[in-house]
C-alpha cells in the first residue's frame, strides 16, 4: 500500500497568512474610515446646534462660557457627551460678508460657530499618520 502526500497543503497555509494580513488591515482601515466620518457629521451638527440654540438664546454675552445663556450651555453638555474629544466652540457675531462684530450682536446678524474634535485612528497603521483634527464651522443663523 501507498501513501499519498498532499502536494502544496503548505504552501496554501503560507499564501492563506498572506492574504489574510492584508484583508484585515483592510477592513480595519475602512471601520476606522467609518468612524472619522461618524464623528465629523457629529461635529457639523453640534456646530450647528449650538449656533441655533445660541440665535433663539443669546445670553448677556455668548463668546464667554460665563455670558451664554443656561439653554446655549446645556446643549454644549450634550453634544460634548455626544461627540468623543469635542472641544469648546468658539461662538462669533458676524455681518452678511463675514465680518466680525465686537459689540453686542443685534436682529439681523448671523451667529457663526467654529468647533473641533481630534481623531485619533485606532488601526495601528492608519494610527502612525496621528491624530485628525476635525473642524467644523456651522453654516451661520440669522438673529431675528
């Protein structure tokens, strides 16, 4: 009786751990990619929010944690909670071309809200260019 070897059960194990290292990497990279984008639309919409809450809420002085109303405070609470690593925004009144307003903010100015959360990618590879800093400036609301 004879036996048969199994030509190349070796070889497909070697090409097999080749593959699969670039396979993984490749779907890691694509849920890191998933996330970065999850985390910059909730930038955008917390810079939003509080843009809105800030226009229907002034405060005595909203450029100063201090000065911003109780309802413009609470909503960056939340989306803080919301959003990993969101800093605080930045809120400014600012006219029709973009000019920024030092005095009191009236009816007819836009309220403009710039914020930003670092990203850092977990999949080691993606993880070596560093932390993503994810800015987002609202599209400015009217005072009315």
């Amino acid at each position: 009786m004879t036996r048969r070897r199994a030509e190349g059960g070796g070889q497909a194990l070697v090409e097999f751990s080749l593959a699969i290292v670039v396979f993984l990497v490749l779907i890691m990279a694509i849920f890191d990619f998933g996330r970065a984008i999850m985390q910059y639309n909730g930038v955008a919409q917390a810079a939003r929010e509080i843009a809105r809450v800030t226009a229907v809420h002034e405060g005595t002085d909203f450029r100063t944690t201090a000065g911003r109303s109780p309802e413009t405070n609470a909503v960056i609470a939340t989306q803080k909670r919301l959003v990993p690593n969101l800093q605080d925004p930045t809120i400014k009144c600012v006219d029709i071309d973009g000019t920024v307003i030092a005095t009191h903010c009236v009816e007819g100015k836009w309220i403009n809200v710039s914020i930003v959360a670092p990203y850092t990618p977990i999949t080691p590879l993606l993880g070596l260019v560093g932390t993503w800093d994810l800015f987002s400036s609202s599209t400015s609301v009217q005072l009315q």
